[in-house]
C-alpha cells in the first residue's frame, strides 16, 4: 500500500458505484453519506498513474433524515486513501445544495446521488462544486480481507 496517491482521480470502479446506489435505495426516504477512497490504479491492473475509487467508507453514528446527513466528524478517521464524497439527495436534485457546497472541502471528488437510485442517477463535482467527468471502469477490487494484512514491521 502506498502511503500517498497521485492527485488525479481517474473514475469510480463500476462495483464501488453499484454499492453506493444500492446503500442510497436502501436508506431512502433519508439520505445517504459516506466517503470515499482510493486506490493507486496500477494495483488495480491500469497502466496509467492516478487514483480509482474503490470503496466506500461508512462512518458510525451517522445521522440522517430525508433532507440531510450529518457525520460525527470526530468519528471520520485520518485516511490518506480518501478522495471525496458521496450521498443522496431523495428528492432526486443532481446539484449540490449549499449546506453540500461547505462540506465539499476534503477531497477531490463529491457524488450525489439522487432517486430512483438508478445506474445514470449520480453526478460528479469537484470541491468548488463544479461539476467534474468521472469515468466508470470496470476493475477487479482487491479482497476487503488484504485490508489487514499486513505486520508491525509494515508500520515501522
């Protein structure tokens, strides 16, 4: 695992983006949040520098109704993997609402995604809020079990 990725987001694996539609369907009438990381393309079989989002991360105690989502900000952890965000709007808007545009300050990459939760119903934008291409490849994710693999002596 490398220790800091390249600054440019290349897309979203198709795997990772079935999920997050599938948590926002799920979670509706209320919204949806998480946030997202990233992998170096190169561990994922691409021959190009950049960085693949791969996973969604939820984090514990996270509030939401239908017109919000609030995270527990002292529960988010310091993740170099972390490349933006992603939540849904129920009302199916696919622009950033202004309370969306102040938290868009980590990460590069922001979705939104809106009902009915179907395969076209997500947009990208960037931290400003502009929105961004964000390009779905279909890659082999690693299996969530390396996650811990690794020893003390990989944290020297």
């Amino acid at each position: 695992m490398r220790l800091f990725r390249s600054s440019e987001v290349l897309g979203i694996a198709a795997d990772t983006l079935r999920f997050a539609l599938e948590a926002s369907r799920e979670t509706h009438p209320n919204e949806y949040m998480g946030f997202l990381r990233g992998e170096d393309a190169r561990t994922l079989g691409l021959d190009r520098d950049g960085t693949v989002i791969t996973d969604v991360l939820i984090i514990p105690g996270t509030e939401s109704n239908p017109v919000s989502a609030t995270v527990q900000t002292n529960m988010v952890p310091n993740d170099f993997s972390a490349v933006g965000s992603v939540h849904s709007h129920p009302n199916g808007v696919l622009r950033p609402s202004d309370a969306d545009l102040a938290t868009f300050t980590r990460g590069d990459v922001h979705i939104i995604i809106g009902a009915p939760y179907q395969p076209d119903d997500w947009r990208a934008f960037d931290s400003d809020g502009q929105p961004t291409q964000l390009s779905v490849l279909d890659v082999d994710l690693p299996d969530p079990g390396d996650f811990f693999d690794f020893t003390e002596e990989d944290l020297l």
